[in-house]
C-alpha cells in the first residue's frame, strides 16, 4: 500500500500530533485548493490533506452502528517491549508539547486503555488513541503466539 489519506481540519496541528507518533513529512504539496502532505512513520505512510470549512468527523470508534473507515492499526512489536510502558511516555511527550505548543497541541486522548486479546493463534496487546481530529487509531504488540 502506497498511503493512507486522512482528512483533517487543521493540518498545521495533525502534522503536530502525528510528529509526536514519529512520523515526519517527506512531502508537502497542494491538491486542488488545499494544503497537503505525505508523512512517513511507524513503517507506514499517510497523506494530511486540510478541509476548509470542515465538519466534524463521525465517532467510528464509539458508535456501533457506523459503516466505513474505522482505524489506522501500528503493530509496534519490533519497536517496544511494553505497549502500557509505551502509552505512559507518549502521554508524557503530549503534555509536554500541549504545555509548549497549546494552540497545536491538545493532551492526548485514550480510547483504549491497552488490554490483551486473542486473535487467531496469536495474544496481542492492543490500545486506541485519537489523533487530532477525532479519527481512531490502533496500536498492537504480539505477546505471543500460540501452539
């Protein structure tokens, strides 16, 4: 996969928040009438593209009945030991940057605390935060696999 596009209200503030993730921006360039970029992090890429006049997104990750996009998933396996350990400095590193940065920056939002959960053969952790507009996004660990 080439990229995943998120549509954000503010994009000076989401490349903020995703900065924080690890990512940085490899390209900046307009679409049409409006800011863009590509970022690349987390073994991935995403493209910001800023909305003018926006709406607020949809709750994906509370409302049952939504259909459509609904996370963003980072498996951090290769990155960290402990998801709880590094959920803890990430909100660290938000309420530093918010405290610097609070025109950009909000604390950060947890939609999961990490927990573990069977999928297939495998025992995962898994936790939800949301980024800067609201959109859900997953972050797992494979603790182990089963026989």
């Amino acid at each position: 996969m080439h990229h995943a596009s998120i549509r954000t209200a503010n994009i000076h503030r989401a490349i903020a928040f995703y900065e924080l993730l690890g990512f940085t921006v490899c390209e900046r360039f307009t679409t049409g009438y409006t800011l863009a970029c590509w970022m690349e992090g987390l073994g991935g890429r995403i493209e910001l593209i800023q909305i003018p006049q926006p709406k607020p997104a949809a709750d994906a990750f509370n409302d049952e009945h939504y259909v459509g996009y609904y996370h963003l998933s980072f498996d951090l396996t290769e990155i960290t030991s402990d998801l709880p350990s590094w959920l803890t400095d990430l909100k660290a590193r938000f309420e530093l940057a918010a405290n610097n940065q609070q025109e950009q920056l909000l604390p950060l939002k947890i939609l999961l605390e990490p927990t573990q959960q069977q999928i297939g053969n495998s025992i995962w952790e898994v936790t939800f935060i949301a980024d800067s507009d609201g959109l859900p996004l997953e972050f797992i660990r494979t603790l182990t696999k089963l026989s």
